[in-house]
C-alpha cells in the first residue's frame, strides 16, 4: 500500500472509528535520563482482573512495553468498524488501574492477533489499516513518528546516551507476516508445522530493510520486541520458527549487529527465558512474558510445562510480567520472571 493509499484509507477510518468516547488517552513522556528498569507484559484481557497493573506501578519501571494481545477483542474479519476492538480499548482505557498505571509510568506498545483484529492473521486480515489506526490512536503514537508514515507499527526508539545507550526495536509481526501451514494430522501442542515453501515472511520487505538499518545504529544494548516467540521450538502454536528463512535471517542479521541484544516476546500465556549460541559463538536471550491476566495455569491447567532446546529452566503458568534490571557499573542487565505479586519466580543475568 503506498503512502497515498494509506492516507486515504486512514482518513476514511478518522471518519469512522475516531470519533467515539474515551479513545484517547494522556501516556507519559520516554524518559530523558539513564533507564535502569524496563518492564513488560503481554496478554491483557480488559474484562478480567486487572490487578496486576498495580504490581507493575509498585515497582517503579521506567518504561513498560506492552509486547501484544493488549486487548481482547472478538473475531472482526465482518466488521469494518471493529466495534469489538473498539471496545475492548475503551473499556482497558477506563479501567482505574490502567488509569493509574499510565499517569506515573511511560508505556511503548506492538500488537499481536488479538488486538489486530483476527486470531493468528497476518497480511490477510482485511481490516488491518482500521486496525493500525486504532492502535496508534490509542497508544498515542507521535504524530511525527515515523511510523505514522507508512502502513504498520513497527518503530524504534532511544534511550539514554553514549555507553548508557538503550535502542528498543518494536517489530510488527502481522501487517505483513505469511500465512502459517498447518499439518494434516493435528498436533497436540499447537496448530502449524514450519513453512517449507520459499518466499515466506514475517516482516515483510519494507521493515526487514528497515530492520536492517536500525541494527547499524550504535547501542550498548538492544531491546527487540517481537509478539511472537523467536528461540522457542518446543511447540506448534505461532512462532519464527514456523517461519524458518525468516528466523534465519533474523538470527543471521543480530549474530552481525553490534553490542548485546535481548528478545522480548509474549503471547503464549506462559513466561520462559531462552537462550542460543549463534553462528559467530555470539549468545541471544529471549525473555517471554505472557500472560498478565490470562495465564495457562488458568485457562488450561491440565498443561504443566513445556520442552524446547533453547529453553533455560521451567516455563510459569502462572499471571506475571517481565523485568530488565540495568546495571551500568558492573555492564550487565538482569532479567526476571515476576508474578503478580512482583516477586521473581525465574531470572538470569546478562553481561555486555
């Protein structure tokens, strides 16, 4: 879609979705100084308990990501309006806790299906530029961002300075994302098997060019933020993995970047710290938090772990967050697992 064409469509979306109460809502700046404590979660169901927001205020983040399925909105391929989708952030929008939450804390955002607007849909979801526009309208994304300009969400951001330097890589993983395959034979532990017909992708061609720019940029540490899971192979629900050249690439591009990168992702209703020697011997961790309200442990107890080659310990079934810990003396960052009641359940430490 070109950039006219998106124009028109987003004016046609002002017309029809913008104008409806309580959308917009007052986010705090980025902090200007030295980030010492990034916080993340994912998989927030507006209509349940919305507690653990409180937990996340208690601990002070400097920054919350929110890495997808920040709502729950129903099935919306029918509905051009996405009056469920709609909802569902007018309805986290108002909640006291939320509320409270983004008056004291910056908060940075993605989306995966449940707030695109169609379970486990990529590029064919038809609604997708409604969507976007109801995305960046909620989360106030700058007017001059660039990601105002052009058809998805993904975008970067800064902070800190010199050898305090934090980039934050948000991916947008549906806009432009392939159609998974699934099996013959159903699995167990999962709708899709790996994609092994050529031309696949997650990104798109636009954000991998982007992508690829971005990684040359000088930082201490990398924060990339992907909905989707990119180390985890002990499953068959959506993942990279299901999505090899796209992994490849991916693994590829960070084993050449510059400086230390952690992944973060959700999704999975699970939380689970990952890890993988790249070609180059170089080392990546991916920290899943998932859910915030939501949790397996609640929906589906009668599952109780999970395997996977580049998991590190057990996954947590149980409502949690994640938790990035800087510290610039000794040049480490400590990621932790933390449940609903802030106290840590699963963590490891990173040195760059």
């Amino acid at each position: 879609m070109s950039i006219k064409q998106k124009a028109a469509v987003l004016l046609v979306a002002s017309i029809l979705i913008l104008p409806y109460p309580g959308l917009s809502y007052a986010f705090q700046d980025l902090p200007s100084g030295t980030v010492n404590r990034i916080a993340v979660g994912s998989c927030l169901d507006q209509n349940e308990s919305l507690d653990i927001l409180h937990s996340i205020q208690t601990a002070a983040p400097q920054l919350l990501i929110m890495a997808g399925d920040n709502v729950y909105a129903e099935d919306e391929s029918d509905d051009p309006a996405l009056l469920s989708l709609r909802a569902a952030y007018d309805a986290l929008g108002s909640a006291p806790q939320f509320q409270a939450l983004k008056q004291t804390t910056p908060i940075v955002a993605t989306w995966d299906d449940h707030d695109y607007g169609l379970n486990d849909a990529g590029r064919e979801f038809r609604h997708r530029a409604k969507a976007e526009m109801l995305f960046e309208t909620f989360w106030e994304i700058p007017q001059e961002d660039d990601s105002r300009r052009r058809p998805g969400i993904y975008r970067s951001l800064m902070l800190g300075q010199g050898s305090e330097r934090i980039q934050v890589i948000i991916l947008d993983t549906r806009s432009f994302r392939s159609e998974l395959k699934r099996p013959w034979i159903p699995r167990l532990n999962g709708r899709y098997i790996p994609q092994d017909q050529p031309g696949q992708t997650m990104l798109g061609v636009e954000q991998w060019e982007w992508l690829e720019k971005e990684l040359i940029r000088p930082a201490a540490v990398r924060i990339l933020v992907s909905s989707v899971q990119v180390l985890a192979d002990g499953h068959h629900w959506e993942a990279w993995r299901m999505l090899p050249d796209a992994r490849d690439r991916l693994l590829t591009a960070l084993a050449e970047s510059a400086g230390t990168t952690i992944l973060l992702s959700g999704d999975r209703h699970l939380a689970g710290l990952y890890r993988k020697r790249l070609a180059n011997d170089r080392v990546l961790w991916e920290m899943t938090s998932s859910s915030l309200n939501l949790p397996l442990s609640q929906i589906n107890p009668a599952v109780t772990g999970e395997g996977g080659t580049h998991r590190v310990g057990e996954v947590f079934l149980d409502a949690n967050f994640g938790w990035l810990e800087f510290d610039w003396k000794q040049r480490s960052v400590t990621m932790q697992i933390r449940n609903s009641n802030n106290a840590p359940v699963r963590t490891a430490t990173v040195f760059f």
